[in-house]
C-alpha cells in the first residue's frame, strides 16, 4: 500500500524517536515496523530527511554504521519531539474522526 | 483531507517563526557550502544503493540483477537527487545565478535587439529623471523645513485686482500682536542700499530678514551662526549671514571669513555666518546677504519699506482659523488714502512653495511622462518581437520537461538584466548629464560639476526602473502563459505561424506609440508657436539700446524732496557723460514695469471715477523712453504746473474724438486736482503679456519721494560692464543711494520669459526623443514583420509582383498604423490642450498648423520607418528562399 501524502516525516520522526539512525536503516525500521504493509520508495525518504533537518527538527552527524562504513547518523531534536507530539496528536485526532464516521456508515 | 501537511502541523505560533528563523538561517549556510552538501547527498543516496544491493545479493540475487532490484525499490535516482536539492531551499537562488548567466548570455548573443532595447529604455528613463529634475522639482519638491505645510506667505487680494504679498512696515507688529495665537510672523525687506567691500560697490543687496526666520526655518549656516533674537534690535544689527555663492565669489571660500567686514549702507557688518551649499531660501527671502531686519515703521511713507511677509501657523491651527483672525486685525495710524486702498482687501495665506512656480511646468511634466510612455511600449513590443524569435528554443524547453514557471522565469530574468542593465546607465547618463542641461537652460548660473545630485533622482531612476521591469515582463508573460506550446515545434520555419492576435496586438502598441507622439508634439508645437509670438509681441516702444536702473535710498534716510530732485539731477548729469548715452530720464519704475503702477481715479465724462495706472515721469522720458508722440507735447517739467500726457488709448475713453490738447482733466493723485493735458501718447505695453492699457504720465516733481528709476538710452545695447560703471557713478554722487539693479530692457523681457523659455527649450528636446523612439520602434516592427513574411513575398516575386508593389505593401502597414495613431493623438490632444490656454500667447489650442505639420512630420517619420525594410523586402532573394525549405 501507498503512503498517504505527508505521512512519511512524522513516521521518519517516529522512528527516529527511539534513537539516532542512518537512512537507509530508517528506511527498513519503517518496513519492519509496517510488517511490509506499507511500500516506500527507500529514496524518497532523503528528501524527507533533508526537508525536516532544514526545518531543524532532526540533526544529522558522520559517524560509523555497524558495518564499519561512514554514514550519516539523524537525531531528533527538541522541536523534532514537540512535533512529533503535536503530529501523532493530530494524527490520532484525525483517525478517531475518519472511524467514526466509517463505523457510523 | 486526512493527509495534509498544514493540517498536521498546525503547532503553536511561536514555534513557527522559530522554524522560520531557522529555515532562513539554514538555507544560508546550504548556499555557501553547498558544493560540499552536495557531495554529502550524493555520497549519501550511493552509499544507500549500495546497502539495498549488498542486501540483495545476500539474498542470493546475482550482482546484476541485485543492483537492478534495488535501483528499483529505491526510485529514481535522479529525480530524488533533485527533490534533496529542492529540501535544502538554496536552491532558488543558485537557479537564480543560473538564470542570470544563461539571460546575459542569450542577450550578448542577440546584440541587435539588446541594444537596441537598451538604447530605448535609458533614453526613456534618464529623459524623464531629467525632466522630473528640472520641472517636477518644482512641483513635487519638498521643502527642507519642519513642517513645511505650516508655513505661508501672507498677502491681500481684492476682488479683481491680483494678489499682492507686498505689504507696509507696520503690518507685521500689527499682526504679531493681534494675531500672535495663530501664526508667528516674519518679515522681509529688501534692502537696495550699497553694498561696499574694501570700497568697491557690489552688484548685489542686502536682504533684510526678521531674526527669528532662522529658527523658524531650522536654518543651519555651515560655517558661523544665524541671528538669534537680539540681532535685530537697532545698533546690535551691524552682523551679516552671507549665501555660499557670496563666500566663494568675494572672500575667496576662505575659512577666515568670519569677522570680515561688509559696509552695508554706511554701516559696518561684520560676518557672522555663510549659509550651507545649496541652502535653499523662501522666494522672497533669498539673496546673498542676509541682514536682521530693524522695522521703524513711518506712517508718512507706509512702505518704508515695503515687507513681505512669511507666517507659521501654530499647530493645530488651519488656514481658515488662521485667515478669520487675520481678516480682523486693525492697523492703527493709517493716512487717509491708505484706509480707502486697504479697504476691500481680503487677506490670503498662499503655500510659500507657489510663488515663483510657472504652470508650464505642468506641460513638461505631461510631455515627460508621453516620452516615458513610448519608450516603454517600444520596450514591450521589442520584447514581443524577440519572444516570437524564440518560440522554437522555449518550445524545446517545455518539451524536455520544463514547466510554463521555468520557461517564464528565464524570460522574467532577462527582464531584470535588461532593466538594471538600463538603470545603471541611466543613472551614469544622468548624473553627467545633468550639469550640461542645467548650464544650456539656466545660464552661466550653474557649474559645470557633476554634483547636483540628491537622493531623490536616484530613488527615480531606481523606480522607473523597476516599472519598466514590471511592463515589460507582463506582456511576454500573458503571451506565454496563453500559448500553444506545440505549436513552436511543429512549424516549418522559425518564425512562422503567430497568430493574428500577436500581430494586431503588436499594431496596436505602434498605434499608441503614435498616438503619444502625436499628442507630445502637438503641446510642443502649440509652445514654440506661443513663445514666438510673444517674443515678437509690438511693445510700443523700441527696447534696444535701453536700460533700467533702479535705485532706493535705504529707509529711514531722510533726504527732503527738493534734495532729493536735485540730486537726481546731478546724477543724471553724471550718467549723460557716460559713453554711449544718449538720453537720461528719472521716473517712478516706468517702462516695461509689469503693471507696478500708480493707479490714480481719474474724472470721466460722465462723472463717474475710473481708475487708471500712471508713471511719474520727468521732461527728458520721452526721449529716453522712445515714447512716440502722436498729438502735443512732453511734459514740460515746470515745477508746479500740472500737466499730464496721455496715451491714445486713454485720450479715446476720456474725450473721445476731441482733441484732447489743452483740455482739463481732474485726477486724484493728491487730493482731486484739475490737470492740463498737453500732449497724447502712443499706446505702450507695460508688460509683455498684458494688452495695451490707458495710461497717463504726470511729472515727477510731485512725488519725488516715489522716484527709483534712471532710464538710459545707449547707442546700441550696452556692453559688459556697463553696468558697473553706472554703480560707480551713481556712487561717486552720492554714497548712500543705492543700486538695486542695472539692467536692460531687453535682458529685463528675456528674464519674464524665462518660463516660456524654459519649457520651449525642453519641450523640444522631448519632441525629438519622441520622434526619435517612435522611428525606432516602428522600424523593428515592421522589419520583423517583413523577416516574417519573406517567403510570402517570395511567392509573390514569382508570381509577378513588382518591387513597387512589394514596397507599397510593406509601406501601407506602417503607415496605416502610423495614421490611425495620429487621428488617436489629435483627438485626445484636441481634448487636453484646452487646459493649455492659460499657458498659450494670443495661440488657440486648436491650432490647424500646429496640427497639420505634427501629423505631416510623423507621417514622414514612419514612411521614412518603413522604407528601409521595405526595400529589404523587395530585394527577396527567391531562389535563396527555395533552396532554404
């Protein structure tokens, strides 16, 4: 299944809530985590990255990966966490009106 | 819905700017180092590829294939790349640089059109900044005083007379006192008494100003100070503030000015301050010398001196308030003659930034804006032009991907390059040039320094430009955002298949340019016909050879009136001696005096009292004056007897057709009083503008205390210094009597046109602008029209067609486009001259010849546009053009 539009930054900021991560390790945390449900183009999460590092809501760093490569390591920061926050609340907001309105149906 | 960004992130308002903040900080640093980002992303996403294809093969994919898969799962490379580059934000800008170099590339490489378009707009730009310099400085200037809307020059206006803003002494401690919660008052006299440096007498006078005008003006002398309150108390006024020009001129632009000694009327001034560089001065307080003014008003001689008088209201206060109080002062000690002639007069509070402007002006300002206006929509139709050119390259662009944005964005930068390309220019253009065209309008008066420069032409320069910017990206824009994007490629030639609509469009931008043109030309041609006709205007009298003295003791100087008349006398002895002159007469300012004469109530037949204008004259004006004399005789002089000479016009009002010789006519000029007209007078102007009025000349005897003027009739015109000489002489006669001005009649005539003047001189430059850019505009269109249609005329070479019919064809567009704007351009112009006719001598807006040559010489103009590329047509090469398909 398709990623609805501008889902993919609060999942990346979801992963990346449980510890700093390289790319490409997001990118398969997100496809794990999905149990393979949900299909991402493994690049489109670059521009995704870059956009939000921009916003200054993660912070990315060169360091090592396990398999002794240099990689670029993204972290959360503060701002990153309040809008994680403030996303999952919408998100959950949003979800609990769409049921409704399904369940109703 | 579910899915929206905004939605999601709609988080507390201050972490928004934050984020802002940020992201500008951010997209900075990306620009400056962005080689290094970049290599960052690159290495990035390879490194991710990699991973996926190590992944792969782990899984037991062969090596190609692997890379295959993961090239796939990651997308494309490319395009993700791309939207990195998107995410860091620099990327506008360093399109932008890519923008710029790939615009002034493709414009160095059409150098024709770049230059041609160029040459238009900075003629069109630094023209108008010129005229808005000269004339709407006038206007739109600003003056360099706090508050300058509070400040006003007082006057009086009767119901039909003109406004007046000289005013007795007394009037200004009338008005402080009685007046004082709504206005401070200031006043200013002219001081026409000599003004002596190390014994020389210098052509100039002293202006005599309130003390508190410096304060009232926030005047700040560059070197020195200004008065301040005690100055002008009598004995502490012996202190001058000299103009920069002064400074320079007489003491050298030397620092040790101060303290240095100016002998003004017998009293010894030291200097005390040097007003800034361009300082400017309200129009009746300037001058070079400025003196505190001491005020002993005389009610026997009410305008010793005369005053003018400048007001600030206090705030809060309008000008209806202001005048209502004004309108009640009382003014004590009034002779009788004095209470009849103040009696219906009304005060008037008139903008100090009025006096010395002139409406025509306003017709520079309209002819400056119309050259603007064809400049730019050459502009524009040069751009259309060029955009057709290039349909088949923008068409490439759409088709490798390009949106409408990108496409439009190259064309919205080469409208900058080309607009700051023409402003830079404009502004050099106009900063050299200023100097020369202030020197050839204004005379010697100006330096030739390339320093007459505020920020405020610049600001122009700066605006125009961005405007001209603005016109001429919005028509390629319209016609890209509408165009048929295909369309480009799928044409045979380069150029071919525009739409009708382009093409008429492009018509009707060359009709308007006409149009303009034509209504500039029109107001040029009604000018220049004005300003001959009021140069070759039938004054009455000859104006060569003759030259006006004005002279004024300084006030408060007794000197009885026989004194006074016999020294009047010597000096006219003095000045007969002098080489060259042949006649000598004193007078109260008669001569070409604009009208500053004595109105006296004159008995008519019918009993009633008119008023009407006459000059105190003495025996030797006639002569002096070049009066013709049609009946009689001049005055005699004799003192006491009362004679009067009349002229024509009056001689016709008062008897009609008798003879008017020898009769008695009863005139109020001390008391009613009969008086024997002795002779009749030919008719002369008192003004170059002003009709011939009744008029009569009484002898000088009677009012010797009014008597201001030598009239001196010379050979020839006088030479150069002349005038000093006629300074020296009167001096040597008398030290205290001084000289306000020496000039000629003919000087005197070409100052009070110096408007007229002005406007023509500019005007006809701008007129020759115009033509200039409506030639240029019209040539580019039709020859791009010809390039167009080559291979139709062509076609019609093989067919039998002629040159003379390819020509005439060719000729008949330009023309009839040319036509119709010229019909536009009468009628709007027939519609906006009208409000010329206050500007326009003895010349109808509606003027056929004006009109008929303006039509004429643009109709020439474009055949001459279209010649060229006509022949260019007829010259078709058929053979080459079938060969090319």
């Amino acid at each position: 299944m398709e990623l609805l539009p501008g889902t993919l930054d609060m999942l990346v900021l979801r992963v990346l809530s449980g510890g700093p991560m390289h790319g490409w390790g997001i990118a398969q945390r997100i496809q794990i985590l999905s149990k393979d449900i949900l299909q991402v183009e493994e690049g489109s999460i670059y521009p995704a990255l870059y956009r939000m590092e921009h916003k200054g809501w993660i912070k990315a760093e060169w360091g090592q990966s396990e398999n002794n490569r240099r990689a670029k390591f993204y972290e959360l920061t503060k701002d990153g966490q309040k809008q994680l926050a403030s996303e999952s609340k919408d998100w959950i907001r949003i979800c609990a009106a769409i049921g409704a309105i399904m369940g109703k149906a | 819905m579910c899915g929206d960004r905004r939605h999601y992130g709609q988080s507390i308002g201050a972490s928004h700017v934050k984020a802002f903040w940020h992201t500008v900080g951010s997209q900075l640093r990306s620009f400056l180092m962005r080689s290094r980002i970049e290599a960052e992303m690159v290495a990035e996403l390879r490194q991710h590829l990699e991973e996926l294809t190590r992944r792969n093969i782990a899984e037991g994919m062969a090596p190609d294939d692997a890379r295959f898969a993961a090239q796939r799962s990651f997308g494309g490379i490319a395009q993700i790349e791309e939207r990195c580059r998107d995410a860091h934000g620099f990327v506008w800008l360093a399109q932008l640089l890519k923008d710029f170099t790939f615009a002034a590339r493709s414009l160095s490489r059409a150098w024709g059109y770049t230059l041609t378009i160029l040459f238009t707009l900075v003629l069109g730009i630094s023209v108008t900044t010129l005229v808005y310099d000269i004339s709407g400085w006038m206007i739109f200037h600003s003056l360099p005083y706090p508050h300058p809307e509070q400040l006003f020059f007082v006057g009086a206006k009767d119901k039909q007379g003109p406004e007046l803003y000289y005013h007795p002494a007394l009037f200004l401690e009338a008005y402080r006192e009685q007046a004082a919660d709504v206005a401070q008052f200031v006043a200013e006299a002219s001081n026409p008494t000599n003004v002596v440096i190390n014994g020389e007498p210098i052509a100039t006078f002293a202006s005599n100003v309130s003390a508190e005008t410096f304060d009232m003006l926030g005047i700040k002398p560059s070197l020195g100070r200004g008065f301040m309150n005690g100055d002008d108390r009598d004995g502490s006024d012996g202190v001058v503030v000299i103009s920069d020009r002064f400074w320079k001129e007489h003491f050298g632009g030397s620092p040790d000015v101060l303290g240095k000694k100016i002998t003004i009327d017998q009293q010894v001034c030291l200097v005390i301050g040097v007003l800034a560089k361009n300082q400017e001065l309200p129009f009746y307080f300037g001058g070079d010398i400025l003196k505190p003014l001491v005020l002993k008003p005389d009610p026997k001689d009410l305008f010793a001196p005369g005053i003018f008088i400048m007001a600030r209201l206090r705030p809060g206060v309008t000008t209806g308030q202001a005048l209502a109080v004004l309108a009640k002062v009382k003014f004590a000690k009034l002779p009788m003659w004095a209470v009849t002639y103040f009696k219906d007069r009304r005060p008037i509070l008139s903008d100090i930034r009025n006096a010395g402007r002139h409406d025509s002006f306003w017709v520079i300002l309209a002819a400056g804006a119309f050259l603007c206006s064809i400049a730019w929509l050459n502009a524009i139709n040069l751009m259309l032009i060029r955009l057709l050119k290039r349909r088949r390259e923008l068409s490439i662009r759409f088709a490798v991907g390009g949106s409408r944005w990108q496409v439009l964005r190259v064309l919205l930068v080469e409208c900058v390059v080309l607009s700051s390309a023409a402003c830079i220019i404009s502004i050099t253009t106009v900063y050299w040039s200023l100097p020369i065209v202030m020197r050839a309008l204004y005379g010697d008066d100006y330096s030739l320094e390339a320093g007459f420069w505020t920020w405020g032409e610049l600001k122009f320069v700066v605006e125009l430009s961005a405007l001209t910017w603005a016109l001429t990206a919005i028509a390629p824009t319209v016609r890209l955002l509408r165009s048929d994007v295909s369309s480009g490629l799928r044409d045979g030639g380069p150029t071919t298949g525009e739409s009708r609509h382009a093409s008429r469009f492009r018509t009707l931008l060359v009709v308007l340019q006409a149009a303009f043109a034509v209504v500039l030309l029109i107001g040029t041609g009604l000018m220049v016909r004005s300003f001959q006709r009021l140069q070759h205007v039938e004054l009455g009298f000859n104006p060569v050879g003759k030259v006006k003295v004005r002279v004024q003791f300084p006030n408060g100087y007794e000197l009885g009136p026989e004194a006074k008349l016999q020294l009047y006398e010597h000096i006219r002895m003095d000045l007969s001696k002098l080489p060259g002159v042949r006649a000598v007469s004193y007078a109260e300012d008669a001569l070409l005096n604009d009208r500053n004469s004595y109105d006296a109530n004159m008995l008519m037949a019918d009993g009633t009292l008119k008023r009407v204008p006459g000059d105190f004259v003495d025996p030797e004006f006639q002569q002096a004056g070049g009066l013709v004399m049609k009946r009689g005789r001049w005055l005699s002089g004799k003192s006491g007897l009362l004679e009067v000479v009349i002229n024509e016009r009056l001689a016709s009002i008062r008897f009609g057709n008798a003879d008017p010789v020898g009769q008695s006519v009863i005139i109020d000029l001390s008391g009613k009083k009969p008086y024997t007209v002795v002779g009749v007078a030919g008719d002369v102007r008192s003004s170059v503008r002003s009709a011939m009025e009744a008029w009569f000349y009484a002898p000088a005897w009677q009012r010797p205390t009014l008597i201001n003027t030598f009239i001196l009739r010379l050979d020839g015109d006088p030479e150069k210094g002349f005038s000093a000489l006629v300074r020296r002489t009167i001096y040597g006669s008398s030290t205290r009597l001084g000289v306000c001005s020496v000039q000629s009649i003919g000087e005197q005539i070409d100052v009070s046109m110096w408007a007229e003047r002005l406007a023509c001189t500019m005007l006809k430059g701008l007129a020759v602008v115009a033509l200039l850019l409506t030639v240029i505009g019209l040539y580019s269109v039709v020859s791009f029209t010809v390039d167009s249609r080559m291979t139709e005329f062509g076609v019609r070479v093989a067919v039998g067609a002629n040159d003379g019919d390819l020509i005439r064809m060719v000729m008949h567009r330009g023309l009839a486009a040319t036509g119709i704007g010229i019909l536009i351009g009468v009628t709007v112009a027939v519609g906006m001259t009208r409000f010329m006719r206050s500007l326009l001598f003895e010349t109808e807006p509606f003027d056929p010849i004006v009109y008929l040559a303006v039509a004429m010489s643009l109709l020439l103009a474009a055949a001459c546009a279209s010649w060229l590329p006509a022949r260019r047509a007829a010259r078709v090469d058929v053979v080459k053009l079938l060969r090319a398909e």
